[in-house]
C-alpha cells in the first residue's frame, strides 16, 4: 500500500526537455521540431508570447482512466494535510 504523503515526497517527478517556439520559427523548422518530438523531446509552439500547440507524437496512445483504480491501495494520512516545511515551499516557488 503507498502512503500519499510519502509517495509524493519520496518518489522523484521525471523532466522532460521542453522547446518553445513562434509560430512563424515552427513553420520553418518543422522537420526539425518533429525530429526533436521523436527524440523524446516536448515542443510548446507560442503565439504572441502565449502557449497555443503543444507537439507530441502521434503513436502514443492516450491512457484512460478509471474512477477508483486505486481504492484500497493509498492511504491519505493526516501527515498530507499539514504544513509544508518552508524549506519545501521554496523549492516550488522556483
């Protein structure tokens, strides 16, 4: 069984690299940014200074989820609820 609280503190998030480009930038280096999706990369095609397309490969299906597949297998404590250190805080305000 896995405790939440200790799964979310103990268990390390996975990074991807991300690119961001413009639309304009995307047009013109498409082969490039699909080689880079590929490559296990995430591309986030920006307009305006704002987020619009986000690349992905196309064979990946997309996992579907089902309500209560984990009943029975976490434990929300009561150690979830409280306080993080200030310590923590600052490592998710950067």
């Amino acid at each position: 069984m896995i405790r939440l609280h200790e799964m979310t503190r103990t268990r390390a998030c996975r990074v991807l690299p991300v690119k961001t480009v413009t639309v304009h930038k995307a047009k013109t280096t498409l082969s490039q940014l699909i080689a880079a999706v590929e490559a296990g990369e995430e591309v986030i095609i920006l307009r305006n200074k704002e987020p619009v397309v986000r690349l992905v490969p196309a064979g990946e299906p997309v996992p579907t989820r089902q309500f209560g597949a984990l009943a029975g297998k976490v434990v929300v404590t009561e150690a979830f609820f409280e306080a993080l250190p200030e310590t923590e805080l600052d490592d998710w305000e950067r």
